[in-house]
C-alpha cells in the first residue's frame, strides 16, 4: 500500500508539472489564419509582393501544402482542358481577400493555374504551372480603414492533356 501511494504521489506530481509547462503555451492566443498563410507564403521563399495605387497589397507565392480556408470553395473540380472562377470583393465583407489554385491530380497532369486580382485601377495577375501537390495562393489585403473592393479571378487549364482534377478557394474575412 505504501508503495501504492508513493507511485500515485509521484504521478500527481508529474500531471501537475505537465499542466504548469503547458498552461503558458495554451495562454498564448493563436495566431490568425491569415498571419499563418502570409507566413507560410514567405518562408517557402516563392513568392511576389504587389502595392497598388488604392492601398492594397497582394502577395503571390507557391505553397506545397495544402491548406484550410473557408468561403467559396470548390473542393475538387476538373478542368477539360479550362476551368475559370470569378469573385466579387465587397468593401463590406472584409479587408483581407484569399484564393488558391491547388492542383490534387492523381495521373501526375500539370495545372497552369493564373491568379488575377483586379482593383480596377490597377490589377495584379500571376501565372504559374503547378506539379500534382502544389498550390498557387494569392493574398490581398487594404492597408486603409476600409474594406476591399474588387475582384479575385482565376483560370486553370490542364498542361499537354485533356483535364486535369484541381481544388479552387476564396475568401473574404475581415482581420
């Protein structure tokens, strides 16, 4: 018995060692998804950073992962051989508008995947070929009070074959 108690002396001990080191860790609030995916986007190192006239920044990069987003999401559609996709950014719905073209073939088929953000103004566009696995993903983000106005577009089509399977998202969030 006494051997008992020490052994469940020294485990409470244990636990309560666990859950002070762990307390500050989980008091740390969590960063936001967009801090995630710009961070994500530069230290791949593979990206371009856009200032237009209207206070907007754009930032454009390949990412092989996949990520989460929420919004307009097409999960997996097939381009034969083309696929376009157009979104409307109200000042209303958020500062901070995302879309990625992720290329989820399985026969090893190429994407080329071009990302336009038009502020009518000025407009930011990048084309990329993208292998099975990887992801084109385009950030744009008012750097004034306001929310941001204009348009995500995207058009992928299959490179030397007649489709190729591919996963289309966008959002709009306020951060």
């Amino acid at each position: 018995m006494k051997r008992f108690r020490q052994f469940a002396s020294m485990l409470l001990a244990l636990s309560l060692a666990l859950s002070i080191v762990a307390l500050p860790a989980a008091a740390v609030e969590p960063e936001t998804s967009e801090d995630m995916l710009e961070a994500a986007i530069m230290e791949y190192g593979n990206y371009n950073t856009y200032e237009l006239s209207d206070g907007t920044t754009v930032i454009v990069g390949v990412l092989p992962i996949a990520s989460t987003y929420g919004g307009y999401d097409i999960e997996k559609g097939v381009a034969r051989p083309t696929a376009s996709h157009n979104y409307q950014c109200t000042a209303a719905e958020g500062n901070y508008c995302r879309s990625a073209a992720y290329n989820i073939d399985e026969n090893d088929t190429s994407l080329t995947a071009t990302l336009t953000y038009d502020a009518s103004v000025d407009a930011v566009s990048e084309t990329k070929k993208l292998a099975p696995g990887e992801r084109l993903v385009m950030v744009a983000k008012s750097t004034t009070s306001g929310g941001l106005t204009g348009k995500m577009s995207a058009v992928l089509t299959a490179v030397r074959a007649d489709s190729v399977t591919y996963s289309y998202t966008v959002d709009q969030y306020w951060a």
